[in-house]
C-alpha cells in the first residue's frame, strides 16, 4: 500500500506493543477504522506522545500493507481541550461503539463527519446537549452499518405509520406498534418516528436530529436495547463505569 498522507483521524484506542511502541485503533475519513503501530512512541523525546490522545483531531500519515500499518507521522490539528467528567466518559463511550461496530478499512466518511461533530460538543460544555448527542450519533451509527430500519414504516409489514399510534424499535423485529400495556417510556408515537427520519434524511443528518433528540428522551431506552443486542453485550464498558461512578 502506497504512504497515505495528511488524513484526518481520531486515536479511538491505544494498547501497549514492546516496551517503546502502541498499537492504535484509528478512525480515518476516507479508510475507515485501521490499526496502526506507532514505534517509539512511549518514548519521552518522541513526537508521537503529545499528539496521541483520544477525542482530539489529528492529520496522520502512515503505510505499509499488513493489516496492522505504520504511522509515520501525526500532527494534532487543534481545537478544543480533552473534557473531563462525564464528557469524557461519553466520548469513550462514542469510541467503544464504533470499535465494536465497525468493521476494519470500510470507510464511512459521513460517519465521521458526525463524530467529529459530536467531539466538537463533549468537548465543549455540553450541558443539557449531551444526552441528545449520544442519541443522534447512536442513530447514525445505526444507520451507516445497515442495522437501523427505516422509520417511516412498519418494518414486517411496510405498512405507513397511523397518526397518534405509538410504535416500538426492537432488535429483532424492527419498528412495530406497541403492544397495549407497554410503558410508555418504550415507544414514540408516529410522529416522533417521523421526525427522526426526516433528519436523517437532511444533507446535515447531525446537526439535524440535535433538536429532535433533545425532546424524545424516551428514545435512549430503545436505541440501548438496539445497540447493546448489535454488540453482543448486555452493559457496554463505559456504560457500565458511568453508573457504577453515578452510584458513588
């Protein structure tokens, strides 16, 4: 494989390989989540150490045609400082589903685009905007590797969606009507869905849904279920660490 050069990315994870090096799980515009090894790069004087953080753009280069490349060089972009708190642990969160979703050189550009933008909100002080941008990028997420259905239907019958009727997403069985007796928490009424998928419909799927989200609390319970059956697990990592913090 030919040196690929200045290609933004994002340090999603880093594991300790020999004494002086790292692997990297990288996500990367244009190639998708890649491994890297970063030689040296435990070193004091290496370039490398500042630069190799989480949540934080960088421009890398790298080569090579084993499935686990060589960074050559990386170069943090600039922007915001690393969050702290429960941002912080929301941004590893966002890293976990993508490390867990993602397969590896399948390139998603979109999806980046709506991380970097999620990044750019954690990273700020995202108050009350939190919650809904874990929420539309669990969407998205969803959306780009083909496990979300579509919203504006009944996902068995492909029947419309009756006005004032409310409707559940399941892993199993997609979007359906609500048995009678279900909490309320556990389904949106058809409106809701709809909304939701027009803003994923928008050129700016992201910035989109931020208003919708923020107003379906009611959707996190769903969209957990969804992801936590996708990944094989009943409490993803940082999910569980953010309660066990939450119950101190």
């Amino acid at each position: 494989m030919k040196r690929i050069g200045d290609e933004p990315a994002f340090v999603l994870h880093r594991y300790d390989w020999s004494e002086s090096s790292l692997i990297l799980e990288v996500l990367t515009r244009h190639y998708g989540r890649i491994a890297l090894v970063a030689k040296g790069a435990k070193k004091p004087s290496s370039n490398f150490r500042p630069v190799l953080l989480p949540l934080q753009l960088l421009h890398v280069a790298f080569g090579g045609d084993a499935e686990i490349r060589t960074l050559k060089s990386a170069e943090w972009v600039g922007g915001q400082a690393m969050p702290g708190g429960e941002a912080l642990l929301s941004g590893y969160y966002l890293n976990e589903l993508l490390l867990r979703l993602l397969a590896r050189d399948d390139a998603h550009p979109r999806l980046f685009d709506a991380y970097a933008a999620a990044v750019r909100v954690i990273g700020g002080e995202p108050g009350a905007a939190l919650q809904p941008t874990l929420r539309a990028f669990e969407l998205l997420v969803l959306r780009e590797i083909g496990l979300l259905p579509t919203l504006d239907m009944q996902t068995l019958t492909l029947a419309p969606l009756v006005p004032d009727a409310r409707y559940s997403l399941l892993p199993e069985a997609g979007l359906g009507e609500a048995r009678e007796g279900d909490d309320g928490r556990a389904s949106l009424q058809a409106g809701q869905w709809l909304e939701l998928q027009q803003a994923l419909d928008d050129p700016a799927p992201f910035a989109a849904l931020l208003p919708r989200t923020a107003a379906m609390p009611e959707l996190k319970t769903q969209l957990r279920a969804l992801l936590h059956y996708h990944c094989g697990v009943s409490t993803l990592r940082t999910r569980q660490m953010m309660m066990d913090l939450q119950s101190l």
